[in-house]
C-alpha cells in the first residue's frame, strides 16, 4: 500500500518573468497543502509572485521515443522562424 | 538579571519566546516525516530566529550594559530566560510539535497585532515585520491541527493527546503579572485579558473543525515568563543550544 501523498507539478512566476514557470514537484494532501508547500520549498529565496499547482496525473506527456515523427520534420524549416523581421523597440518583450 | 526594568523583561519575552521555540523546531531539520514538511519547519525556525534577534537586540540596547543579543541568547543560564512553559515542551510526535505551534501561533499573532500599535516605535516596527511571518505560520499550523484532528483514528488520537498535553500551558501566555501590566499603562503592549476572549474564539473554532475537545480546565502551569521555575526541558535545551559559545568562547564565522 503507498502511503504518500499525491504528486504535484509546480509553476512559479518569477519577480520579473511573464510566464509560469515549471520548477519541480511535491507531494501534499490537497490543493491547498501543494501551494503552500510549494512556497515553503520553492519560493523561500524569494523566487516567486505566483504558484500554480497541478495534480502530476493530470499532465499529458509526449513519448520519448515518438521524438522523430514529433519534433524532426522542423528541423530543416529555417522559414518557420520569424527572424527575418525588424521588430520595433516600442513592441517590448514579445 | 535585574526584574528592575519591566520594559527589558517584556522585550526578553518576546525574544526568548521566538528563540527557544525557533530552537525547538529547529530540531527536526532532518528528521520530519517528509520532505516538504521538513522544509517548512525549518523555514519556520529560521522566522522565529530571525524575529529574535530583532528583540533580544532591542533588549540589549535597552538594557545598556553593552551586551549584545547574541550574549543574551548564548551567555544566560535557565533562571534568566523569560520564555513561556509552552515553547520549551519537547517536541515529541509531530502533533505535539504543531498543537504547540498551533497554541504559540495564535497567541503570538493576537500579540503582535497588538504591539503595531505600540507606543514605543522600534515596538511597533518589529512587530509590523513579524506579523506577516506569524499570519502564515497560524495559517499552517492551523489547517495541520485540522488534518490531523480530522483525519484518521490514529492521527486524531494523537493529536487530542497532545491538545491535553499543551492545554495547561496556554494559560501562562495570559495570565497578566506586574511586567504586562506595566506595560499596559505605559501603552507598550496589549491587554492579555482581552486578547484572551479572541484567542479562545479563534482557537474553539479550530478545534471545532478538527473535531477536538479543548479539555475543560483552566489550570495552568507558570513559571516561565517569570523566570521562577522553568521546567526541565529548557536546561537540556539549552545545553545544546549554547554548547558552541560555551565550549569556545567568542567563536564566530
């Protein structure tokens, strides 16, 4: 029989980052326990503005072995890339 | 240790309060039932150490004999340390740990309310910066007591033995002697006997919640705040604690 809590994916968003952040996991009873012990074991240095938690199942994950067929055909595709543009500066962080 | 001063004696509480509980639940770095809990205990400890060199540093100055807080927390013996009965109780099982913190938590924050009012400014600014680390404390420890008092069997048993283990030790906390009620004239500090009524609220609806019975006695041990007679634990606690400066006088780092 397992006896440990269940797993939790954590994000954080950073003092300066737009975007939450995937930093580790943690277990925890619930929801409420995740977040906070997220910011006891992820934010203790000052590390965060915002904590999301996710239960761990209910993440969907590709399969290593399908990175050929997933990931290959963008290899030789350098036109998908929008770099051939001038961005500007008034635009900011895109 | 001059009792002269009761404005000394009162900033000693407070200090040696955080302290020897910040000692206390530094003792299971290392050894908590998990990872994440472990984390939060210490992060807890650290708070409480940090809060106490912010009064014990106060103290000293006031005190003006050229000590430092760090001669206060290393160089004193049991009979001057001014800390509540509760906060030197081992630690025990973990509910032990976190109905103590619990007990301490809802105490220490209806203080700390209390003192950003103070008259005294270097009170008032100590507390204003202790108050957000002990809101989320009570908040921990609070919602911990509920899991456990309302969880399983066991852990409900546990944590109702160690409710009838703290309960005596909460009257202390209130019971107001002649440093409170100095400082109650004088503006520095709140009134226990109000403060009383809310933690009782408070704390009755934890309980409530948790499905614990707080047992119906208002005995209390005393001794501590008073510095009269603390119990065994604090002398074994401390002989850990202040090994270091003891063994190697003035070692630093």
């Amino acid at each position: 029989m397992r006896n440990e809590w269940p797993l939790w994916e954590v994000f954080i968003r950073g003092q300066h980052g737009m975007s939450h952040r995937h930093v580790g996991s943690l277990h925890a009873a619930d929801e409420e326990m995740a977040i906070k012990n997220a910011r006891d074991v992820y934010t203790r240095r000052n590390e965060g503005v915002s904590i999301w938690v996710v239960p761990a199942h209910h993440i969907a994950a590709s399969s290593p072995s399908d990175t050929g067929p997933l990931y290959e055909p963008s290899e030789s595709k350098v036109y998908r890339h929008p770099t051939f543009f001038d961005i500007p500066d008034d635009v900011g962080a895109m | 240790m001059s009792t002269a001063d009761p404005y000394f004696d009162f900033l000693c509480r407070m200090g040696d309060n955080t302290l020897i509980l910040g000692h206390r639940v530094s003792e299971w770095c290392g050894h908590s039932p998990v990872l994440e809990e472990d984390i939060a205990l210490a992060n807890i400890a650290l708070d409480l150490i940090g809060q106490t060199q912010m009064w014990l540093g106060l103290a000293a100055e006031v005190e003006g004999k050229g000590r430092t807080a760090d001669d206060l927390a290393m160089l004193r013996d049991v009979w001057d340390f001014r800390s509540a009965l509760i906060v030197e109780q081992p630690n025990g099982d973990f509910g032990q740990t976190l109905m103590r913190q619990f007990l301490f938590d809802t105490w220490h924050l209806l203080m700390l309310q209390g003192l950003t009012k103070s008259c005294e400014p270097r009170v008032a600014e100590i507390a204003a910066k202790a108050v957000k680390e002990v809101m989320y404390h009570v908040e921990r420890s609070g919602d911990t007591v509920i899991g456990l008092g309302d969880g399983t069997e066991e852990s409900h048993t546990k944590i109702q033995a160690a409710l009838d283990l703290m309960w005596p030790y909460v009257g202390e906390l209130f019971t107001p002697d002649a440093v409170d009620e100095a400082m109650l004239a004088a503006g520095i500090a709140p009134d226990l006997t109000e403060m009383r009524k809310t933690f009782e609220a408070q704390v009755s609806a934890v309980m409530a919640e948790a499905t614990l019975t707080i047992p119906d006695s208002r005995f209390a041990h005393k001794g501590g705040k008073s510095g009269f007679q603390h119990t065994e634990h604090l002398g074994h606690l401390l002989t850990n604690m202040q090994w270091l400066q003891r063994a190697y006088p003035g070692a630093n780092w």
